[in-house]
C-alpha cells in the first residue's frame, strides 16, 4: 500500500498523477473526488461506450480509449507521468460477446498489447485472468495497479442492517442458507450472486451482471418476496471487480418485488449511499451488510 506510516510517509500531493481507467457507473466519479480532494491530480482514460463523459470536469487529463485498447491507455498513462493506476466502473463483459467474432474486431478494435494480452497472457477468458493478465501488462510498462477503493474507503460497507427497519425472518433465514453457497459460486469465478427464496435458490448470476440477474428472477418468481445475496470473492483482490450496490440495484430489486438485499461488509461498494437507504426505505427492501463469517 501507498499509505504508509511514520516519518516517512509521503505526502498525496507530491506523488505523480493518479491514473483512473474509468468504466460505467458513479465510482470512478468516487475515485476521481476522493484522489483530488487528497490532494493528488488525475489523469482519467475514458472507456468509450463505458465511462460517464462528465467525468472530464474532474480530470486534469482526459482521454477517450477503447476498451481493448491497452497499449493506448498505457500510452496515455505514462505520457502523463503516472506510476499508481486504479480500474473503477464497469465494463459489460456480456457485450463483447454478442455476434461473431469479426463482428467484435470491427467493434472494438482491439490493438496488439490487448490481443497479446488476450491471446497469450490471459490463462483463460475469466475476470480475474484476464484482469490480473492486464495488471501484469501495466506493471512491464512501469505502472502499479492499486486497491480500487484507496480514495473512497468510506463507501464500503460497514457490518449491520443498513435499512431503518427489522429485516424479516425469511431474508435473515434465506441469507444464512444462500452465504456459502453464493461464495462457492464466487470462488469459482461464475458470478457473485444469487436469489433465494424460501432455501431454494432461483437463480445465479453469470456473465450478464447483477441488474440481468434481478429481472430473470422476476419472471422465475413473479410473486416476489425473494432475497439477493451478493459476496466478494473469498480471495477478493480489491485491485477490480468490487461488488457494488446503489440506488440502481434498490430500484431494480424494487420493480421485481424483491424482500431483501444481503451484500458482503468491507468488501461491497455502496454508491450514493443516502440515496441507497432511502430508495430501500421507501421500498420496504431490507439491506444487509454481514461480514465474511
């Protein structure tokens, strides 16, 4: 970690700009605040079809890149003079699935680092492979990939209910059932959620995200009352893939007439958390952080 203690601890402002590759979503806009605020520049590039385009008025270098344009986004970085790089935001994995394979090269035309990276480095098509694959690229080239959540550690999950009201028993029950079994799931790099009913397990999610997810469950439950429990890895590298939560999730939950929301304290991103609690409040959707035990 940067942060270190004692006499020689180094001020946020003297160190070289933060790099910000920045996905779909609030948390780059997180990022980007909290990197700033500590006194630190950043230098953001965008992922085209991705990242929010006002993220440019908190930058101090902004840049469009592809999203399989690695050897541009490294461009980018080092010409600005980063060393600490963070990934925040998503990136629908499903997308780049979809049609024929030409059809996803006319898309997105991918450089030669990332068809290298993609081709040669990557163990397998896994996040963490492909993810852990691309941070090794950044490092060859001078650059460190660091704990995503380093400049807004207060949007993580604190352990307890998080809804202003008494979680019912069959949220709490279906919780403690669909913990291990989420977490089986999520070491095995399938997805990191599921939805439980009354212990029996409606579906789990996959390559197409938790928001897809939500609204199978409705057409598999259409009568509601269901829970969903979202986990990190149980080797969660903080450094991309951090589950995250906000408003959105309620929202959705809400529409498929959810019960209940169980995600993983310390390590579950929550977005816009006044919002979050306030959006579950008035939809009567339990939300609980439980920690890893």
């Amino acid at each position: 970690m940067l942060n270190m203690s004692g006499a020689n601890q180094q001020p946020e402002a003297s160190l070289a700009p933060l790099g910000l590759i920045a996905g779909e979503g609030e948390f780059p806009h997180l990022v980007a605040r909290g990197a700033r605020a500590a006194g630190r520049s950043v230098v953001i590039v965008a992922l085209r079809g991705s990242a929010d385009p006002a993220l440019r008025t908190l930058a101090d270098v902004f840049r469009w890149r592809g999203v399989v344009q690695l050897g541009r986004w490294i461009r980018v970085l080092r010409c600005a003079g980063c060393r600490d790089v963070v990934m925040a935001g998503r990136v629908r994995k499903s997308d780049m699935f979809a049609g024929p394979r030409w059809l996803q090269w006319l898309r997105y035309v991918p450089d030669l680092t990332s068809i290298r990276v993609w081709y040669f480095r990557a163990r397998d098509r896994r996040n963490d492979s492909l993810l852990g694959a691309v941070a090794d690229e950044l490092a060859r080239n001078g650059l460190t990939l660091i704990d995503s959540t380093r400049y807004c550690p207060e949007a993580l999950a604190a352990e307890g209910v998080l809804t202003p009201f008494e979680p019912p028993r069959q949220v709490v029950d279906d919780a403690a059932f669909a913990w291990p079994l989420a977490k089986q799931i999520a070491a095995l790099d399938i997805g990191q959620a599921v939805a439980v009913k009354e212990r029996e397990i409606i579906a789990v999610e996959a390559i197409e995200g938790t928001d897809r997810l939500i609204r199978r469950t409705a057409e598999l439950c259409p009568q509601g009352g269901w829970t969903l429990v979202k986990v990190a890895k149980p080797k969660q590298d903080m450094r991309f893939d951090v589950p995250t939560v906000g408003p959105n999730t309620i929202e959705n939950l809400a529409r498929a007439r959810a019960a209940g929301l169980v995600i993983e304290a310390g390590k579950t991103l929550v977005l816009e958390r006044e919002k979050f609690v306030e959006a579950a409040r008035r939809a009567r959707i339990a939300v609980i952080a439980r920690g890893d035990g």
